[in-house]
C-alpha cells in the first residue's frame, strides 16, 4: 500500500509506525533465540549435548 501510493498520509503513517514496531519485536525475538543458540553446549567430541540454563545470560 505504501509504496503503490494508495493511501492518505494519515493512513501512512500509522502503517510506517506499526512496521517499525514489528521490526523492533521481531528484531528482539531474533536476539533471544540467538542467545539460546550461542548456549548449547558441545560435549567432549563437540558434539551438541544440551543447553545451559538460559539463567547464565
């Protein structure tokens, strides 16, 4: 809608407003899931072995 130009300004930027704020959540999600990644721990063989409590952040 935005970048066909089919909507008021108003309209606009209320839909810019609820992008960013979508962008913001889902950027954050991103980083909570990449701390559980970065927490799985290797056994002796580097194999993965589990996850370390998420406590330890």
């Amino acid at each position: 809608k935005l970048e066909h130009g089919e909507t008021a300004l108003d309209d606009s930027i209320a839909l810019y407003e609820r992008g960013a704020e979508l962008k913001k959540r889902c950027e954050a999600k991103l980083k909570e899931a990449e701390e559980k990644v970065a927490k799985i721990t290797l056994d002796r063989d580097g194999q993965p072995s589990g996850t370390a409590p998420i406590d330890e952040l």
